[in-house]
C-alpha cells in the first residue's frame, strides 16, 4: 500500500495459468519457495529466519484477531504494524552475508527465454526473486513497464519529485543504536539457570502449583508449535546474578520438567519488592477467574497483552484508538 502520485500504467491480465494455483517449497542448490508464479530463493540460514518472522507473525495477526473481532480487510488507510511490530519493521535480516546482501542472485537483473520443455517461457529473475511467465502474459507486463517509463519521463519532464524521507528508511540509525534493540521493557529468551523464586528458594520445595497445568503446558512444550501458545513469563531486573519471578512459576517449572534451557521472559526494570502492586494485581485477577470459572479468562488475557504491549506490538492500532 502506497499514496500514488500518478499511475504510470495500467492493464488487464488474463487468468493465471493452472500449474500458477500452487504453492511449494523445494530444496535443490537452495531453498525455493514458490507461490503462484513467484519464486524467492534462500539459502538455508536465511531460509529458517525467513520462516521463524512468518511464524511469530502469525501468532501476532491471529492474537490481535482473537481481540478485534470488528476488524475488515481494506479498511485501514494506511499500514497497521501488527506482526513484530515497529521493531521487527526496521530490523535488519540477521542470517545474510550482511544486512543488504543475499546469497543468491545478488545484484542480478536478467531476462531469459528458456527452453522449449520449461513450464513457463520466460523467467524475470531479479536478485533473488523470480517471476515466470508464459510469452503472452510477458508481453503485456513488457509493454506495460514500457509505456510506465514513457510516462515516468514525461512526468519527470515536467514536474519536480524530491524523494522526502520516511521512517521506514531509518533502518540504519535503527540496527546502529543497541539500547532501541536491547531497551526495557521487552521480550528476552533467558537462561533458566538465571532464574529464582524469591519467596521458595529451593522451588519446587514447599510451593504448592497446578499439577494438572504443569502438565499440559509440558505437552504443549513439546508439541511442534514450538509453545507459541504460551504467554512468557515476568522477571524482576537482576539482582545478585538472578532474575526473580514475578509471575510465572507454573510455566517455569513446566519449562525446567521439559529439560528447556531457555525461557521467554518480560524483563522488567522492578526489584522483587518493587513488582508487589503487580503480583498483587496479577493474583487478584488468578482469583477473579477461579471465582467465575474462568469465564473470562483475565489473568490470561493480561499476560498475553501485557507481553505484546510491552514488546510494542500492535502500536499502530493503539495509536488509531486513543486519538480517535
């Protein structure tokens, strides 16, 4: 989605051909990911980042979903940062030869007829993105890109265009600053042996949970889901070489069974003594649930936003209702 200045060119296709109704990933010299008549090529590093993003934002799409039952396709004027969030919106791909290179196809822009016996005639490769077509179709996006650039020039011709700045360009200051990555609060994968219970120093001894929980967490655990389900927990900041939990045992414990090293946790910048108007919240609305037989399953519902607010997810929509 954009905010056109002039449409440069316009054209009806035709459908689709049928063997272009598919999508498919292969691994050859690399991976190839192909949806309709696009292909994007990834080496294997950069292949699992690509499909790590998609995961989580689908989980980001479905929760905010799950919590704006009104929501309608084309209705937003401009774009909503849901999946990953304004973060995940500058930040560089890790997994790269470096932030804007790719290992295949890098600076390449080619046009090929293929043989006789290729499915489609001709193949558009540009970087590491490939778009094939039959010669009928390859026509009429050829002579459109060359009516576009008629008119582009005319424009130009006749008109100014300066390129103003946007804040999607501003990835470089972004990925150059370590406290907007790293600054509180956000989501961070701990080291399980970093975390402590401060009221049960020998936990589990003496802390009395929901066996029946704990095990289904586990399995949830280790489902193939990778626990996507499950809300991180919420530590204290570090004090004496140990985060302290202020919400969270059950998922701890199940986590420690499951034999994980890591767990994703809400870094707060609270001492344990400082967090106690938060557990005190965080139980009252436990003890509401239990009272109304989780009808309306706050206590959840806290951690699950209080994860994605924190983590700045779905500001854009936030931002849309406060000045509404």
């Amino acid at each position: 989605m954009g905010s056109i200045k002039k449409l440069l060119a316009s054209a009806d296709l035709p459908d689709r051909e049928l063997h272009h109704s598919r999508m498919f990933v292969d691994l050859a010299e690399n991976i190839h990911i192909h949806y309709r008549e696009y292909r994007l090529i990834f080496s294997l590093p950069e292949f699992f980042e690509f499909s790590d993003i998609l995961e989580k934002s689908v989980q980001d799409v479905r929760n905010y979903l799950e919590q704006n039952k009104d929501y309608k396709e084309q209705t937003y004027p401009t774009t909503l940062i849901v999946a990953g969030g304004r973060s995940r919106q500058l930040k560089y791909l890790e997994n790269s030869p470096s932030s804007n290179k790719s290992y295949y196809l890098d600076n390449k822009l080619t046009i090929e007829l293929q043989d006789e016996y290729v499915t489609d005639e001709i193949h558009i490769h540009y970087r590491d993105f490939r778009i094939g077509l039959d010669r009928k179709r390859f026509r009429i996006l050829a002579e459109n890109f060359k009516k576009a650039l008629d008119n582009l020039n005319t424009f130009e011709k006749n008109n100014s265009y300066l390129r103003k700045n946007h804040s999607d360009r501003d990835v470089k200051d972004f990925n150059n600053k370590e406290i907007l990555t790293e600054n509180f609060p956000y989501i961070k994968n701990v080291n399980v042996v970093e975390i402590k219970s401060y009221n049960y120093p020998n936990f589990p001894k003496n802390w009395k949970g929901d066996r029946n929980f704990i095990d289904r967490l586990k399995k949830n655990l280790a489902s193939d889901k990778k626990a996507i389900n499950i809300a991180p927990i919420i530590l204290t900041k570090k004090e004496n070489d140990n985060y302290f939990i202020i919400d969270g045992h059950h998922r701890y414990l199940a986590n420690m069974e499951a034999g994980k090293t890591k767990i994703d946790a809400i870094l707060t910048n609270l001492t344990f003594k400082e967090s106690e108007k938060l557990r005190l919240a965080e139980s009252n609305l436990k003890q509401f649930d239990i009272e109304t037989n989780n009808k309306f399953g706050l206590a959840d519902f806290y951690k699950s936003y209080l994860g994605f607010k924190l983590n700045s997810f779905y500001s854009s929509h936030y931002s849309r209702h406060m000045f509404k």
